[in-house]
C-alpha cells in the first residue's frame, strides 16, 4: 500500500494531470460530458493504457455523485438502457484490443477519435432523423468499443446527441446518465481482468479532489441560455487538450 502511494505521487506529469482534471471537471459540470476527451490526450502521455481508462472510470464516479441525481430524474431511461445494454456487450471486445494495441498507436487513434468528434460538432452537422432501436444498439455498441480502447466513452454518443436538434437539458441527463453505466461496466471488465492497479485508484483519489471541486463548479455555472457559450469554451479546451497531446510533439 505505501508503495503504490509512493508510485502514485512520483507519477510523471502529476502536476499536468491535477491541471487538465481540474479544467475537465469544470467543463463536465456545464456541458455533461468532456472529461475523457480533455483528460484522456494528456493522460495517455504520461500513463499505462489501462491505467488511462481505469481513471476515466475512477473519475466517473466522482462526477456521478454531483450530477447523477438530477440527471436521473430528467433522462429518458429506455434510450439510455439500450445504449448501455449495447456497450456492456463491446465493452471487453474494446479492452482485450487495448491491451495489445502499442501505446502510441492508441495515442493516434483517440486523437483521431477526438478530432472526427470535435469537427462534427463544431462544423454545426445535423441528422433530422429519429434513433430507431436498431440506432441506438448501435450508437451503444460503437461507444462501448471505442471506450474499451481508449478510455473515451463519450464521443460516438456525444455526435449522434449533438447533431440532432433535441432539447438541451435532456441531451445532457442522457449523457450523464449513460456515461455513469458505461463506467460501471468498464470497471468491472477491468477488475476481474485484472487491468486494475492500485496505483491508478490512488492516484484518482489524488486527482478526485480537484475534479469535485471544478464539476461542481461548473454545475453551478450551468444555464440553458448559455448553450453557446459552453459550446465554444468546451470546443477550445478539448482542441487545446488534444494538438498538445499529439505524438508528433513528444
């Protein structure tokens, strides 16, 4: 145990990652989404795959606590049940190709993931459609692959919401709602495939504290009339977080 708080503290980058968990708790709590995708380019330059995704889930738990309640009540529990179900289904599939996929390469795919994600919303694309349940298995499974590799459950679901004109709020409870159950199925993936480090959860403990601290924060700051706003101030960290974090850089 003292040794792995030890490896914990002496963590490569600690400082980076106390930075960019705090500014992903801060657009969590405004937007419901984002954390992976700030955190997840940064992280993975200083950490184990498996150790990036076991954070992601450690830090879903600390936002879970601030925003699942309300987000419960104003979710709609049939659509996110089916893209859970979906997910609990690809979600080993996503790990088992992490766990032998190099480190650099996975570098390059979640900022490719990130990047296709980031220029969908931005570029203002928008699908008139309606999500049949074939869609939404779908849209589940894809995010369940993706977060099993890479530690970003969010992004597959996150363009498929934000491209269609739906109402603000409900698209945010929706997305924490979900992300909250995809966390849950990640983790135990990875504890009884023994992917889980006990540093990892120190260091989440580390890294918690801020990231309560700027979720709240921006769950305070949240307004529906400010959609726009959010939008562009999540749009330039997530940018910001992923052309820093590129292999090219190192």
């Amino acid at each position: 145990m003292l040794e792995a708080c030890q490896a914990a503290l002496a963590t490569p980058g600690l400082f980076w990652l106390l930075v960019t968990i705090g500014a992903a708790g801060l657009v969590r709590g405004f937007t419901g989404f984002g954390t992976a995708m700030i955190f997840v380019p940064v992280g993975a330059q200083f950490l184990p795959s498996a150790d990036v995704v076991f954070l992601m889930v450690l830090m879903g738990v600390f936002s879970t606590i601030t925003l699942f309640p309300q987000a419960w009540r104003q979710a709609d529990k049939a659509e996110v049940g089916a893209l859970a179900m979906a997910a609990a289904v690809t979600v080993p599939a996503g790990l088992w190709v992490m766990s032998q996929m190099d480190p650099l390469t996975l570098r390059w795919l979640a900022a490719g993931v990130i990047g296709v994600t980031l220029a969908a919303v931005v570029s203002g694309w928008r699908w008139q459609g309606r999500l049949g349940w074939p869609g939404r298995f779908g849209i589940g499974g894809a995010a369940g692959m993706v977060g099993g590799m890479t530690g970003l459950t969010g992004p597959v679901v996150i363009v498929f919401y934000l491209a269609n004109v739906r109402d603000v709020a409900r698209v945010r409870a929706n997305t924490i709602v979900f992300l909250a159950a995809l966390d849950v199925v990640i983790a135990v993936n990875l504890i009884f495939g023994g992917l889980a480090s006990l540093q990892a959860v120190i260091l989440a403990a580390l890294l918690g504290v801020p990231y309560m601290i700027t979720t709240l924060t921006g769950k305070a700051l949240f307004d529906p009339r400010l959609e726009k706003l959010y939008r562009f101030a999540s749009y330039s960290v997530i940018a910001l977080a992923v052309l820093s974090s590129l292999p090219v850089f190192d």
